[in-house]
C-alpha cells in the first residue's frame, strides 16, 4: 500500500508518467486496475464512495493499492474526523465525549483513541525526527499532560514546519500529512490493506 495524494486525477497522472515508485525496491509503480470500493464517513455524516487505484511494480511485481490520504486503513472514517477525535482526546476528553462531539459510535472512538495511545511513543519518536529534519530552528514542544497530548502536539508542529518549508502543504492537513509521512500507519502500525 501507499499513501498518495487525495486528488484523482493528479494521482492518475503521476502513475501513468512513472512519477510513482515502488514503496519496497524504488522502481516505477505501473498501473494495475482499482482495489474494492471504500466508504468513507467525512464530517456532519457526509459519506462517500472511493475506489483506490491499483498499482503494480514494474521492478519486484508486488502490487499496491494507492489509498488517499484521506482515509486510513481499516477506517471507515475520514483521516480528518478520526484527528480531530484525537485532538479532543488530547485534551483530556474521555471518548464518550469526543463521540458525542463527533456524532460517532462510543466503541468507535474507544478503538482509535487505543490504538493511537499504542502507537503514540513510536508516533512521538518518528515525528520529532521529522520535525528537526524539516524546521531550521526546530521548538519542541512541550511535554504534556499525557503521551497521547505529546503525539498529537509533534505532529501538529511537525506539519508546521512542513507548511513553512512546502506553502503547498498549506493545503493538506496536520492528519493527512501524517498519514503520507509514515505510510497510513498512524493507527496501526502495518500498512497492509486490501
Ligand atoms: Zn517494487
């Protein structure tokens, strides 16, 4: 799998002019038909369908979905709603709160606050290496209240830094960033999907 660019059709092009390689040996990704349709569940209940392209190396042959960074694997919900779900939590909210806040399901968010709280120490280590490769004077920030807080604030400063490097990535946000920084592995820490 690999983590693109939530725009169709730049997506399309960059497979067919060879601009997208291989997350394993390097060489250029070819197109390969379309994964299975996904459903994703954006903000105030808005739904849609998407179809991930398929790509295939030409170099090792593997194939990988090219999953939007929009979505997560395994996650229903957008990238977006499930940050910002995270951010409330990183507040200090239980997750009966944040799904009230969310309009989503209790277990729902229980499951990502979870799993983002078990990824939240290699979260924090990864993004702060980020933050110093990519900030010319990089200000950590400060350890908070939990590890969760902490690995929400780094990548948040993190997608600063990225933000005053590439004005574009302005336009992408701190948990799509994330998502394409470490391969959709913000909640899990396999990148396989189907
Ligand atoms: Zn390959």
């Amino acid at each position: 799998m690999l983590i693109v660019d939530s725009d169709v059709l730049l997506v399309e092009r960059r497979l067919r002019t060879g601009e997208l390689l291989c997350p394993s040996c390097g060489a250029v990704l070819a197109p390969w038909g379309h994964g299975r349709p996904r459903e994703i569940r954006g903000d105030l209940g808005v739904r849609r369908f998407v179809r991930p392209r398929r790509s295939r190396c030409t170099g090792c042959q593997v194939t990988h979905v090219l999953l939007p960074e929009a979505l997560w694997p395994r996650q229903l919900d957008a990238a977006e709603v499930i940050g910002v779900g995270l951010e409330i939590a990183a507040l200090g909210m239980g997750h009966r709160q944040v799904a009230a806040h969310l309009g989503r399901a209790d277990d729902t968010v229980r499951g990502w606050i979870r799993r983002f709280r078990r990824r939240s120490e290699d979260i924090r280590r990864y993004f702060t290496v980020a933050l110093v490769a990519l900030a010319d004077d990089p200000v950590m920030p400060k350890s908070a209240a939990s590890p969760l807080s902490d690995a929400v604030s780094v990548i948040a400063a993190a997608h600063r830094a990225a933000a005053m490097k590439w004005p574009e990535m302005n336009t992408v946000s701190p948990w799509a960033f994330a998502g394409r920084v470490i391969g959709g592995r913000v909640l899990t820490c396999t990148s396989s999907a189907s």
